[in-house]
C-alpha cells in the first residue's frame, strides 16, 4: 500500500523547522505532500505562488516529497487527494493548545483524517516563521534559519519597501 501523508502549513516562509518536520516525514511515509494554504487568519508576506515556489525549491532533495498549492478545507482536500494522515509540527506548548483546536475540529467535521504530531529537533523549538519574518523586516540575518533561496526573496520584499509589518 502506498501510504501517503500531508504537511500543510502557509509556509510564510518555509523555514529549517518546517523542513525538518518534512524530512523527517518523508522517512517515514511512502510520499508527503506538502499543501501551502492561505491562513485567513494571517498576514502573509507573500504570494501563495511565491510561497510555493520557495517550498519547491527547498525540498527539491527529497524525491518523495511534493509540493502543491492547498485549497478549501484541507479535510476535503485530503480526501480528494487520497490521504488519511496530517502530519503537524509541535514545537511547544505554546503549539498545542491552537493545533488541539484545528485537529478536533477536523475531526469534528471529517473521520477520514488523523492528525498526528511529531516535535520538532529542541534547535528548531524556537524557530516560525513569524519571528523569521520580524527579524527579516528589521534587517537581520535569518541566514542559519531558512534556505538562500528564501534569504534573497526577503531581500527583495525590503527592495519593495516592505519592513516586517505589513502584509499581502
Ligand atoms: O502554517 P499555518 O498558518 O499554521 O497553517 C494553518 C493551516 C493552513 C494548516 C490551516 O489554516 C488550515 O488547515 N487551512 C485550510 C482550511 C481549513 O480546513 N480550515 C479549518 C481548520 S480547523
């Protein structure tokens, strides 16, 4: 049986936290299919295409891993797809209570899905892409944080005059 599973997240950057989770995955699942949703409830730095261009590209290494754009509830998209698992990154405690909510609620609404958890390396506990994007926005270097690729692409929102605050 092909067993597959899904890592969704907005990926507002993908950072080395999310890639981690991803490998890590990718061991463990036949293929991971990694969905870039827009998050209604964030702002986003940038474009969803943007987004996943930079997860592509970033997860190029691993053969079992694709990545594609999320739309509508991810339990139907799940479905469609033919994956029964989610897989969800906690990095602390702070994580579980907002990733207990979304996994009853997606088991509120759909028992085709199981979310599990899997925690994140204790080097990455302090790493999202919130704080990533702050520190960008104020010119720090996020280069031990997120891929080249992404380092360049925050360099050229501060090209466009983006400052960490403001968002898409
Ligand atoms: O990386 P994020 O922003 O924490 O990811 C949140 C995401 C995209 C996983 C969540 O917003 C989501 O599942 N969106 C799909 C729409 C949906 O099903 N919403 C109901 C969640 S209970």
């Amino acid at each position: 049986m092909n067993e597959r599973a899904m890592c969704p997240g907005s990926f507002d950057p993908i950072t080395y936290g999310h890639i981690d989770i991803i490998g890590r995955t990718a061991r463990v699942f036949d293929e991971v299919v990694v969905s870039v949703f827009d998050n209604p409830n964030k702002k986003h730095c940038f474009p969803c295409e943007k987004r996943l261009q930079l997860a592509t590209e970033s997860l190029r290494s691993f053969p079992n891993v694709v990545v594609e754009r999320g739309e509508g509830l991810l339990v139907d998209y799940a479905r469609r797809r033919g994956i029964k698992v989610v897989i969800k990154g906690l990095r602390a405690v702070s994580d579980f209570e907002y990733e207990f909510q979304m996994a009853q609620m997606n088991r509120a609404i759909a028992n085709h899905v199981e979310t599990l958890f899997m925690m994140t390396k204790p080097e990455h506990s302090y790493l999202s892409s919130s704080v990533v994007k702050e520190l960008a926005g104020l010119g720090a270097d996020v280069s031990e944080m997120v891929p080249e690729i992404v380092v360049e692409a925050f360099t050229e929102r501060l090209d466009e005059g983006w400052n960490g605050d403001s968002g898409i």
